[in-house]
C-alpha cells in the first residue's frame, strides 16, 4: 500500500472531501491531490499532521503498520 492511497481511504472513510482534508491541516486541495496520486509526498510535518488528524501512528500513514 503506498502513502497516497492509505490519505484517500482515511479520507474517504471520514467522508471528507480533499478541500476539507486541506483546510484541516493548513494546506491546498492541490497538495492533497498530488499525495493521493502518488506525483509527491508529504513532508514530515505534514506526516505528522495527517496521522493525528486521522488518529493514526506515522507508521500506519507510511504503510509499516497495520490500522
């Protein structure tokens, strides 16, 4: 599994779209988009943001780890 398909289906999941995933953690839906399609990646402070905004570990977020 790769770090833009585990951001889609835990946004997915919480029902939201890209723009309201963006807004949470202070980016663009243009980021968001980028991420799920695999063409760049989230910094490590995005990282971070994403798995406690999900209430996940970072671990999970890079595919290490089961949910």
């Amino acid at each position: 599994m790769n770090v833009g398909k585990i951001i889609r289906d835990l946004r997915h999941d919480r029902g939201m779209t890209q723009t309201q995933l963006a807004h949470e953690i202070s980016t663009t839906q243009d980021t968001i988009s980028l991420w799920e399609l695999g063409k760049s990646y989230p910094d490590i402070i995005n990282l971070i943001k994403l798995a406690k905004f999900f209430g996940v570990s970072t671990d999970y977020m890079l595919g290490l780890k089961d949910f």
